[in-house]
C-alpha cells in the first residue's frame, strides 16, 4: 500500500469514491455530484501544494486509487490534525482501513502532531472499531454539520 499526495490527474479516483453511494453513506448520506466534487478537489490540491501533511490517493499494488486518505492539520492549532480516509466497497473487510489508519497516525507523529481526531457516523461501526483498536477514544457524539457525528482522537504528545 502506498499513498501518494492527490494531483490534478486523479480527479477520476476521488470522484470514483465520493459517487458512490455506499461509500458516502456513512460520510454525507449521499453521493457528491461532479461539480461538488470537482470544487472540493480542486480545495484538496490547492492544500496539498501547502502543506506537508495532505489528501491521499491510497493504492494498493496493482489497483491505483482504491482508497482516500487525509492527514489535515488545524489552521489555528497545528498542533491538533483530522485523519479519515474512504475506501472502494470491493476493499472493504480486507484489513486497509486498518492499515490506513496506522499509516496515518505513524505520519502524523513524524509531523509533530500532538492530537490526533477523527469525525465519524456513530453507526459506522467498521470505523469506529478499527480506531477503537488504534486507542482512540470516543470525546463527544451529536450533530455534526447537520449529520449525525463522533469525535474520536488520539493523544500522540510524548510521555502520555
């Protein structure tokens, strides 16, 4: 597996994840239309030129894009950073939301990252364990931006 900061060429890839239904589910409770997406990835990339951290295309050997990660940084506090990520539904129960998650959190202490959080749907029982397992801890549940949310994070500050 390996992840590779999103550039203009892989429009086709997020749009593949953020179009499917069953992926978006659990994130929006709809799929994105081209024009969303297209808005929103080209926030993606403008991001990724400035930051170290980022919007991933995951690929795993020989199938490029099966999978979106995102290591975000807190404009007003550097010091605290969203992950998520999205994989393909012929990807899932395969051990790479795990991988992805593990991977993002290894990045996020070579960045200096002290808090480390994730926003899920409660009922996304998949995520919610596979961050349980990674020791974070649920803080807070309730109305996300309209959606039903969690915040789970992760205290990455040494000495904890």
């Amino acid at each position: 597996m390996n992840f590779v900061k999103y550039t203009e060429p892989d429009f086709e890839h997020y749009y593949a994840l953020v179009s499917n239904e069953d992926v978006m589910k659990q994130i929006t409770e709809r799929a994105i239309p081209e024009t969303e997406a297209r808005t929103q990835f080209d926030t993606m990339l403008d991001y990724n030129l400035r930051s170290l951290c980022g919007h991933y295309r995951v690929n795993l050997q020989d199938d490029a894009g099966v999978a979106y990660a995102k290591l975000i940084q807190d404009e007003d506090n550097p010091s605290r950073a969203e992950m998520g990520y999205m994989i393909l539904p012929e990807h899932w129960g395969q051990g790479h939301g795990t991988a992805i998650a593990s991977r993002l959190i290894i990045q996020a202490q070579a960045a200096g990252i002290e808090l480390l959080y994730a926003v899920i749907d409660p009922s996304n029982a998949a995520s919610r364990q596979i961050l349980l397992r990674q020791n974070f801890e649920s803080t807070w549940t309730g109305d996300y931006d309209g959606l039903p949310g969690e915040i789970l994070e992760l205290n990455l500050r040494p000495g904890r």
